[in-house]
C-alpha cells in the first residue's frame, strides 16, 4: 500500500469516528495529476483541495479523471492561472467564467 492510499484510510477511519455516516471534517490535498496507481480517494469520506490548475497544468479534465469516483467532494484551485488575468476587474471576471465554463463541462452534476 502506498503512504498516500495509508494516509487516506487514515482519514477515512477518523472522518468515520468523527462523523459517522457523513463526509468528516477532516479533508485532504491532492493533485489533480494522473496518479498511478490510482487511489481510492471516495474511502476517505472527505472534501479534497486540488490545487493546481492552470498554471501549475493540470486541466479540469484533470481533476475529473483525478477525482471521477468522487467529483462532488473536490475544490479545485487556480489562484496562479486567474491571478494572471488581474488586475483588470474585466479580465478577471472572464478569466472566471470561463474556468467555470470548463469545469461544468467537465465534472458531472
């Protein structure tokens, strides 16, 4: 077993404790980069931070085959790659919309 599929069974086990039948409080951060092997990432019964993308180059079809057991439970951040567009208020605010366009195309529901 790899340290990080440990780590997450780790969580899964404390977030069972802490609150029995829900998501737990306590999450993880994890790449929304090609992981091999794969992890069960749905085990930890947690909200993931994916931090990453655009700039770093992780895309949000990334972080939907990353996170494809679990696509309700990830954050995604691309502070780098919207940071990029500022400081004009327009440009940010594009910048945005479009990420958002791409990532409903992306995640389900």
């Amino acid at each position: 077993m790899s340290v990080e599929q440990d780590l997450l069974g780790q969580i899964g086990a404390l977030n069972a404790r802490l609150a029995p039948g829900e998501l737990g409080p306590v999450g993880a951060v994890i790449g929304p980069n090609r992981i091999q092997p794969e992890l069960d990432l749905a085990a930890a019964q947690c909200v993931f931070l994916a931090p990453g993308v655009g700039e770093q180059g992780a895309t949000p079809a990334d972080v939907a085959a990353v996170f494809a057991a679990c696509p309700d439970r990830v954050m995604p951040s691309a502070s780098r790659s919207l940071l990029t567009a500022g400081p004009d208020m327009g440009r940010l605010r594009d910048a945005v919309a479009a990420l958002a366009t791409e990532f409903r195309a992306a995640l389900p529901g």
